[in-house]
C-alpha cells in the first residue's frame, strides 16, 4: 500500500506515520527527515538544500524528488510506505504517479483548525538525531531532553520558531492545498478529523486500512492497492 498523509504543519502527520508504521509495517518517509539528515551528512543534495532549509518554503523539487526516489528504491519500500511530507505541491504529485509507476495511492487528509496547528508546533519537540517527536506537556522525553528512543538531543526544530510558522503555513495553503483537489476524485482520498488526540486521529485511519487490509469494505479497487 502506498499510504499519503496530507496535512498542515503541526497537523500531526508524522506521528500519526509513526503509528501507521507500527501497526501496519509499512516504511515512514519523511521528505523532511531526509533533507536534514541529507544536510547533516553534507552529502551533495544536502549541502544544496541547506540554504533553502528551515525557512518555512519548500525546497526545489528537483531536489526532494532526487531525494525521495533513492528512498523509495530501497528493498523495505517494495511492499508499500507512508508518505510525510510529500507531495507538497502538485507537481510533486504528478512526479509520485511516474514513480509509482501510476499505481494507486491511499491519501488521508488530516484536517485540523488554524488554532490547534499552532498550539502544537509550539509545543513540539525533536530529536536532534532520529527525528522522534515529542510534546512538552503531553509526551516529554523521559530523561531531560535526552531522547528516549536514540539518547539524542531534543530541542525545538529551527523551523518550529515563531518566525518560520507564519511562513511555513502560508506556504502550505499556497502550494499544498491544491492538492485536496489532485486528489479528491481519485477514490481513494480520506478526510480525517485531526483536532482530536493521536489516538482519536489513528482509529480513523486504522478504521480504512484494516478494512483495506481485510478486503471487505467500500475501498474501491482494493486488488490495486
Ligand atoms: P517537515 O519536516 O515535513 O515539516 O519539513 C521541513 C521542511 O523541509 C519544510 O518546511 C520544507 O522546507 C522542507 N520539505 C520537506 N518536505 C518537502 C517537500 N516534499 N518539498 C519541498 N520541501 C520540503
């Protein structure tokens, strides 16, 4: 299956990936996890990308799609993945259907207001290292701002600061919204309530794929995803 989260800054989607793929083994990818960890490699696409990074507008296409198709070549993707963060514009979008060799794609849209996005991006918190997501008053690392899962450093993304969200959610309804539309008809497209916690959120998702998975609800075109 190959599962797209669409979703406003701060929306939830990479959590809600992490509990996709925890369930559902299937491979989160995270367009920007792969654009910092490209930076802090200083690999050739990085050393590109860090100019344009943590900025609140998207990186060239040229470069998350570079990015992104190397990802998907790997071994663990061949039985599907969960996108996070990609597509962010229609023409990332036309490009993951080449990719995809046209194959259908599962989209949730997690909806949420203006106000909870911005409460939660400013409560966020990452780790430095492995990118694992905290809050600081629901789900605070356990020791300090050691992180749980790798002993990296947490903190607050540089692109989570007051300055950078204004940007990042103009760039959002400038440049990611169409693709509601890219999608809608594609009948394979989920609105999904996110202003609730993660749980309330993934018992949506999970309501669609088990059904997906188990063949026996109104997924169109089940054989093909
Ligand atoms: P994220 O971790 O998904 O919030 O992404 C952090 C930043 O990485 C974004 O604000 C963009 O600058 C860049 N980025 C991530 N994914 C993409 C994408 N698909 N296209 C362009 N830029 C992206």
């Amino acid at each position: 299956m190959r599962l797209i989260l669409l979703g406003a800054p701060g929306s939830g989607k990479g959590s809600i990936a992490d509990m996709i793929q925890q369930k559902y083994n299937f491979p989160k990818i995270s367009t920007g996890d792969l654009l910092r960890e490209a930076v802090k490699r200083q690999t050739e696409i990085g050393i590109k990308a860090s100019a344009q990074l943590g900025k609140g507008k998207l990186v060239d296409d040229d470069i998350v799609i570079a990015l992104l198709k190397e990802r998907l070549s790997q071994d663990d993707c061949r039985q599907g993945y969960i996108l996070d963060g990609f597509p962010r514009n229609v023409s990332q979008a036309v490009n993951l259907k080449v990719i995809n060799e046209q194959k259908n794609e599962i989209v949730f849209f997690i909806e949420t207001s203006e106000e909870v996005v911005i409460k939660r991006i400013m409560s966020r918190l990452t780790c430095s290292s492995c990118g694992a997501i905290y809050n600081i008053y629901t789900k605070p690392p356990k020791n300090n701002l050691v992180c749980d899962v790798c002993g990296g450093q947490v903190g607050q993304r540089q692109d989570d600061k007051p300055e950078v969200i204004s940007e990042r959610i103009r760039t959002y309804h400038k440049d990611t919204l169409p693709l509601v539309a890219f999608y809608e008809s594609s009948g394979h497209f989920y609105r999904i309530d996110g202003n609730g916690t993660r749980d309330e959120v993934f018992a949506q998702i999970e309501h669609v794929l088990d059904k997906a998975m188990f063949r026996k609800g109104p997924v169109k075109d089940q054989d093909s995803l």
